[in-house]
C-alpha cells in the first residue's frame, strides 16, 4: 500500500492502484521466473500500475515553471527533526509529475533512462523533474523549520 500511496494523491486512489496490482500479481503469478526475489517482482508490478494509472489522468511534466529558485540552504536542526510523515507528506505535496520522477528514482532506484522509458519522455526531462522536486522539497523543508523555530 504504501508504493501506491506514493504514487496516488489520496488514500481512496492508491486502493484502487493496489487492488489493480493485486489483481495483475494473481493474473501473472505464472510468469514469475524465480530469478530474484518475489517482492521485487510484485513492486515492479504495482508501480507499473501505478503508472499507468497516472497517465490515463495524463499527468505533465512541466507543471511548474523552470525558475523554481535555489532554495536557501537546509539548517541540519530541519533534517534532524523531520519525521517520516512529515517528509512523506512533503513529497505527496509534490506536483505530479515532480512526485512520480522523484519516487522512481530515489525512493524506487530507477535510472533516468529507465523512468524515460516508463513515462515515454526524454531523460533529460526525467533528471530536470528530479532537480526541481528535490528544489522544491529544499524549499518546503526551510519554511516547516522557519515554522518551528
């Protein structure tokens, strides 16, 4: 569940990306070839779902203009004290597009060529989509510390 909330933008549209993965899994579980681990294969699947679910709503990916600004630099205090729902929440915050690039490759472990491949764009739009949600996260992190101080 938790790939698929990665992915979706409310809880009710990632049981619908999970039930459609469970579903794919038992459809194909005869092609799993035991060549790695079952885990892997099933994730595989529910993120191809995920996708696909996020280009029948043809997410774009130039949502927010290119002069995102350099955000001022992170105090470690805001690292430190950030939780795991707090940072989960921020990347769910994301634009579409800067959310599913973003969860590929550093959550997911994919390359740029990879995500490329997968969302049918160039790799250079894959690593500049990358640049500004990693910006943009920078940017939400200072204000929650600005908050908190």
């Amino acid at each position: 569940m938790t790939v698929c909330l990665r992915y979706a933008a409310d809880t009710m549209e990632a049981e619908d990306m999970l039930q459609e993965g469970f579903v794919r899994i038992f459809n194909n579980m005869h092609q799993f070839k035991f060549e790695g681990s079952f885990e892997g294969w099933m994730r595989r699947i529910v993120v191809n779902v995920a996708l696909k679910h996020l280009q029948k709503k043809r997410i774009q990916f130039s949502e927010i203009k290119d002069d995102v600004q350099q955000g001022p630099s992170i105090d470690s205090y805001a690292l430190t004290s950030l939780g795991e729902a707090d940072l989960m929440r921020l990347i769910n915050n994301l634009p579409d597009g800067y959310r599913t690039v973003f969860n590929l490759s550093v959550i997911e472990g994919y390359s740029h060529d990879e995500i490329a491949e997968m969302l049918n764009i160039q790799a250079s739009t894959s690593r500049s989509q990358l640049v500004k949600a990693r910006k943009l996260l920078q940017q939400q992190i200072v204000e929650l510390q600005k908050i908190a101080v």
